[in-house]
C-alpha cells in the first residue's frame, strides 16, 4: 500500500516527514495513532469516519478504507506547532532564524 518512497527533514526540534499511499480498491490500512498526522486524498475515494475525495484533507485519521483505486500524501510530524523552521544549512552570511507566526510574537 505504501509507496516505500519518503522525504525526511530534520531540525533541532523535531522532523516532517512526506510520503505517499497508494490503496486498491476495498484495501483497508490502518495508521499509527501516536504520530500526528495530515493526509491529502491525492486521486480516488477513502474513507476514515468520513468520506473524501481529491484534495480533501483530514487531520489525524486512524486508518482509510479505499472505495475505488486511490493515492493519499502523508504528512507525518513530531515538530511543536508554534514555531516557524528553517531546514537545511542557512547560506553564507545567513543565519538560523525561528520566529512566531505573525500573530504570535508577543
């Protein structure tokens, strides 16, 4: 079900993982409850307590059921959710910054 392909980004505070999952018709996978995750129906139909359709987004599903053929992005994250990250090595002269999403900041 699952493509075995995934990016990985890492920072001090945590990582963001993508990757995707692809489900044949009447295919039933369940997901890890511990891990906060965002799904993207990509193309098809799934069902997790609600029915989606492409571009539908749910937050936090614990498993999809495949009514047709379907591709779903995973979007897996152990980062805090106030705060803003930098990944990757900042270029010269640049330094790492993270600051509060405008409307934070007190």
């Amino acid at each position: 079900h699952d493509s075995g392909s995934e990016l990985r980004l890492e920072s001090d505070d945590g990582w963001l993982e993508l990757s995707w999952l692809r489900l044949n018709r009447g295919r039933v996978v369940e997901l890890d409850p511990r891990v906060e995750t965002v799904a993207v129906v990509i193309y098809g139909s799934v069902c997790c307590g609600e029915n989606l359709r492409a571009l539908d987004a749910v937050k936090q599903p614990s498993f999809f059921s495949a009514a047709e053929d379907s591709l779903v992005l995973l979007i897996k994250s152990s980062l805090p959710h106030d705060m803003d990250f930098f990944f990757g090595e900042p270029r010269r002269g640049q330094k790492r910054l993270r600051e509060a999403p405008a409307g934070l900041a007190s």
